[in-house]
C-alpha cells in the first residue's frame, strides 16, 4: 500500500483555481458536492483497505506464514490512521455544518 502525499486544492480533481483557492463555480452545484463526497468516500475506502490489510497479516502471523513480523505493528499503525482521519474529517464537516446554522440564524 503507497500512502500519497497531501495536494494543494488547485490540484484535486475539479477543484479551485491555479492561485490554490476553490472558485465560486466549483462549489455551487453537483461539482462541490462531488468533490465533498469523493473525499469522505475515499476516506472510507481507504479504512477498510487498510482494516482488511491488518486482518490479512494478523491472520499470517497467528498461522506462522508471515515473513515480516514487523508489518503486522505498520498495519495496524496505518489501520488506526486512517480511522483517525475519517473521524476528523466528520468531525470538521459537522462544526462546518454547525457553523453555517449559526450564521444564517
């Protein structure tokens, strides 16, 4: 598994403006809802990669198949990880989301 390295907004797909800023047109409509969706889905795919991938070598190491006992820790560090940044990331929607109710009140 090859963890990519974090991109300026300009650079995801349908996203923002070349100064690195998300344009008025990219958040109105079906484009910023796609974007928005696209991150939490590949959030969430990317847990269960890598919770299937620490069950995997868990599984190897009870069975004395495993020839890296230290991929099993490495797993288990990327597993929790990524659950740490799907909640992080429902955690800042929300305080968005709670943010723009108190505004428009």
């Amino acid at each position: 598994m090859f963890i990519t390295p974090i991109q300026p907004w300009s650079r995801i797909e349908g996203f923002g403006t070349e100064q690195g800023t998300p344009s008025s047109s990219s958040l109105r409509g079906t484009d910023g809802i796609s974007a928005f969706k696209g991150i939490f889905e590949e959030a969430i795919n990317n847990v269960k990669e890598t919770e299937d991938n620490l069950a995997k070598n868990q599984y190897l190491l009870a069975t004395g198949q495993i020839e890296n006992p230290h991929s099993v820790g490495i797993a288990a560090s990327e597993a929790q990880l990524s659950v740490d940044l799907l909640v992080q990331l429902r955690t800042k929607a929300l305080e968005a989301y709670n943010e723009i109710m108190r505004i428009s009140s």
